[in-house]
C-alpha cells in the first residue's frame, strides 16, 4: 500500500509541479509537442516556399511569454529578392545562396500556418529537426506558441525529454 501512495503522491506532484514557459505546437485543440525552453533560447521554422522557389528558415527566439522573430534566411533562388517593405527596419545582406534578413524583432504571442505537404513545414530545436505533417498531418491549421505546463505533460509530450 506504501509503494502506491508514494507513485500516487509523485504524480501529484509532477501534475501539480509548475514548469516555466515551454514552447507548444498544437492543432484543433490537441498538442502534439512540447518544447522546455528557457529565456533567450532559439528555434527554427523551416519550409520551401514553393510560389518562389526558395527554401525559408526564422530564426525564432523565446522570450517571457513571447517569441519574436529575430532573422530570417532565403535561399535556393538567385534571382528571388525579398521585399524590404516587409520588414522595415531589418538588415538585408545578400549571401551566395540567397538573402539573411536580420534584426526583424517582430513578437509574436502565437504563430499560426498551414501546414501544407508541398512547403514541407519542419520545427528545428536542438539541432534536430521536427516535420510538421509527422505530427499533425497534410493541410492541418498549427499554432506555436508559449505556455506554462507541468511536469507530467513535459514529460508526454517533449521528444527530447531525457526518460531515464
């Protein structure tokens, strides 16, 4: 009976346990992944942009409950050039694949898109790269954004969650 106290009291905890902001992809309602993240830490929205042909990585950083846009690369097509009206304010360099658009600092409480085979959506955090439709499928409306969770839920739904 002590042993199923102890587990019962440990879930308790871990429900009850606050957890700072984590970074959330959802989609009608259900979550699909969980990201701990702390301030000042970064991730990546990665997709092709088929109508011009280019290939578009945000770099997209954590702040508080917010996460702001902080540069943006194109590459794949030389003779694309991005609007500059889009972003006023941002530095645009032009690189031998394309362009980095940088100091754009747009926040954001959520990001929304469409997650569409074609554009090849993907989230890059770590070093690993997550693809969209693995999660939430093809034409699926997905929201990313901050929220505070607990423990139990980082540990159901973060990948790179350490279960040992």
């Amino acid at each position: 009976m002590l042993p199923f106290i102890s587990i019962l009291m440990i879930l308790l905890f871990m429900h009850l346990s606050p957890v700072h902001n984590v970074l959330t992809v959802s989609s009608a309602g259900q979550t699909f992944l969980i990201f701990a993240m702390k301030d000042d830490e970064s991730f990546e929205i990665i997709y092709y942009d088929a109508e011009n042909g280019v290939g578009v990585e945000n770099t997209i950083c954590r702040q508080g409950n917010m996460i702001i846009l902080r540069t943006m690369k194109i590459t794949g097509n030389p003779d694309y050039v991005p609007y500059e009206d889009a972003f006023p304010g941002a530095v645009f360099t032009k690189t031998d694949d394309g362009y980095l658009i940088s100091g754009i600092d747009i926040e954001y409480s959520r990001i929304d898109l469409i997650v569409v085979n074609e554009y090849g959506y993907a989230l890059g955090f770590r070093e690993k790269l997550y693809p969209l439709k693995n999660y939430v499928g093809d034409s699926a409306q997905v929201s990313i954004s901050m929220r505070k969770t607990n423990l139990l839920e980082v540990m159901r739904f973060d990948p790179g969650f350490k279960r040992t």
